[in-house]
C-alpha cells in the first residue's frame, strides 16, 4: 500500500512539474506529434473495420473509410441482415444503398439512409479517429489553462475545449499521459453543471504508416459510470497521399 501512494505521489508531482511547464498550443502540438510524427493527417485515406459492442445486444461490424485526400467518406453497416451503405465525396453529395442497389423511398425512410445520417455519421468517425489532430480545426476554443488532474485514476494533464457556435456546443476535456503526451481520453458535457455525457477511455494502440491510433474506445456516462458500449478497431489501413 505504501509503495502505490509513493508511486501516485511521485506520479502526481511528474503531472505538475509537466503542467508547469507547458502550454496549451505546446500541449496540442506534442500530442499531435505523437500520434501523427510526420504530420500527414490532411493526407490520408484510413480504412477500418470497428466492432461495436453494447450491453445485452449484438455485436456490430462497421467499415469505415475517411479519405482526406479526396474528402470522401464512407461506412458500410451489417443490420439485421441488409447491408446498409452511406457515402459522402468531397462535394458534400451523398449515396446510399442497400444490399448494394439504390433503396426504394419507403427502405431509405426506415433505414435512416439520409444526407443528414451521412453527413453525421461522416463528422462522427471523422471527428473521433482524427483526434488530437482535430483540434488544430477552425472554430475550436483551447483554454489557456494546462490543468493537472486524474482520469480513471491515473495523473494526466487536460485541455478544457469549446468550440463555435457553428461547430458545437458541447465542452469537452481532452486527458493526455504527462510524460508521452499520448491522448488517453476525453469527456464531453452538454451542460456541465448537471454532469451530463459521457467520458471515453482510449486503451490499447495501432501503429500504421506512423499514425499512432487507439485500438479500443469505451464509453459511460459521466453521472453514473455506466458502460454505454466499446469499440474495438479490428482493421486500420492508412493510404498516404504522394
């Protein structure tokens, strides 16, 4: 017992001679550099395949695509024995089929296959799989502020982040290990005052042309601790732009 409290303790003043040390841009800049060294984010085409698991249902396999080369962006889901497909170009229009053909109105209706869906679903993956490099993105506010605090009980070193009312509403905290600078999280409120949302813990890594990416995300409420779901990267394809 004494030897974890000496190792908490000298894990906690590490975090503050780091905190003390560093700025926010300085923070953001190292954690990009660690995760995407040769700065070709802009660059690339990412092919994954994720697993989704949740409490007490299936087990849910997507295949994403996020191509910044082009702008495009794709996601192919297994539901209920359709395969549904949703494709953005780098024109903003939009594709869907089902079972690899154009879906009737009434299956598009049902099945959510939408510009709105896809235009979502290609912010989402672009968003989450893009991070820290997407804090570099027009309209986010980074506070000034390198806080010292823990995350699932580790120190970490944290970035509070706004963004423009066009971008978003929600806060969020970005959590990074204080000697690597490898983001291990983040948790995002809707209105902070009542605990809301959700916190996600990255775990695991994929090494990919030099792209350093969590391999598993899990996601809980922040009020409750509750388990939402985890998902698991079980392909990562990186393609790079010459």
């Amino acid at each position: 017992m004494k030897k974890l409290l000496l190792s908490l303790a000298i894990c906690f003043l590490a975090a503050s001679t780091y905190a003390q040390s560093i700025t926010a841009d300085q923070l953001v800049n190292r954690t990009i550099a660690f995760h995407d060294p040769d700065g070709w984010w802009d660059r690339v085409k990412m092919d994954m395949v994720i697993e989704m698991k949740t409490p007490n249902r299936p087990a849910r396999l997507s295949n994403v695509v996020v191509d910044n080369i082009n702008g495009g962006f794709e996601i192919s889901v297994l539901n209920n024995d359709k395969l549904l497909e949703w494709r953005v170009d780098g024109k903003d229009s939009c594709d869907f089929k089902v079972n690899f053909v154009a879906p009737t109105v009434a299956q598009a209706d049902s099945l959510n296959l939408t510009v709105d869906r896809a235009k979502f679903l290609r912010n989402y993956y672009t968003y989450l799989y893009g991070l820290p490099m997407k804090l570099k993105d027009e309209g986010t506010r980074i506070d000034d502020e390198v806080i010292e605090t823990t995350f699932i009980g580790k120190p970490v070193l944290a970035l509070r982040v706004t963004y423009d009312e066009s971008v978003g509403e929600d806060i969020w905290y970005f959590y990074f290990n204080p000697s690597t600078y490898a983001m291990v999280g983040y948790r995002f409120y809707h209105d902070e005052a009542k605990n809301d949302g959700e916190y996600i813990v990255l775990e695991d890594m994929v090494i990919e042309q030099g792209f350093r990416i969590p391999r598993n995300r899990s996601w809980f409420t922040n009020a409750e601790d509750k388990l939402l779901g985890t998902d698991y990267l079980k392909k990562f394809k990186v393609d790079k732009g010459w």
